[in-house]
C-alpha cells in the first residue's frame, strides 16, 4: 500500500514537498517513481529513484526544478518541487516499479491514491 501526502495550493516559482510513505509488502521495491496526470490528459512520468543505486531518472520538463529523495530508514519517497509553473497542476501518484522503462506506467505495479497539486499564475 502507497500513501501519498503532501499536495496543495501554490502559486507559480514556489514550491512544494510530496512525500509517498509504503507499508505491508516492501520488501521486494527496487524503484519508486512518481508520475501525474493533468485533466484531460494521460497520466505522464516525472521523476523515478532506484533504491540501491539511488539513480535518479527525471522528465525534462522537471529536471533542474524537481527533486526526488528516498528516506533510507523507511520505504519512501520524496518529491521536492521548486519553481512550480501553472503546468505543472496535476494530480500525482506515486508507484512500485515492477520492471522495464521507468517511463512508462505500464512498468509500475502499484499505485498511490494521488495528491493534488495546483499551480495559480
């Protein structure tokens, strides 16, 4: 099970943290990604981290903006974003990688409920 936290409301250049805490069957994560998806649009990549390696993998219209974190104490991520732009409002979810391109959500297993976050200009 994923929950997510975080989301909210902020206006464009600030910034906001997610975090997506996981509990019950962990011991088998390798990769935790977060992805979101806009009204009307599909759901798009953001950002994924390796557990191990900590390799990041971020979208390019992220990168230098976001962070994504792991919290090596416990299965969870983070999501640091800065600069926030109006299209950047989305819906975000984070995800267990189940294997193949981080970039795809076919290649994640389980899902977050989401957390809103809204960007006013």
């Amino acid at each position: 099970q994923l929950q997510a936290s975080g989301g909210g409301l902020v206006q464009a250049g600030g910034s906001l943290r997610l975090s997506c805490a996981a509990s019950g069957r962990t011991r088998n994560i390798r990769t935790m990604g977060w992805f979101r998806q806009a009204p009307g649009k599909e759901r798009e990549f953001v950002a994924a981290i390796n557990w191990s390696s900590r390799n990041q993998y971020y979208a390019d219209s992220v990168k230098g903006r976001f962070t994504i974190s792991r919290d090596g104490a416990k299965i969870a991520i983070t999501l640091q974003m800065n600069n926030l732009k109006p299209e950047d409002t989305a819906v975000y979810y984070c995800a267990t990688h189940r294997g193949g391109s981080y970039n795809y959500s076919e290649s994640y297993d389980y899902w977050g409920q989401g957390t809103q976050v809204t960007v006013s200009s």
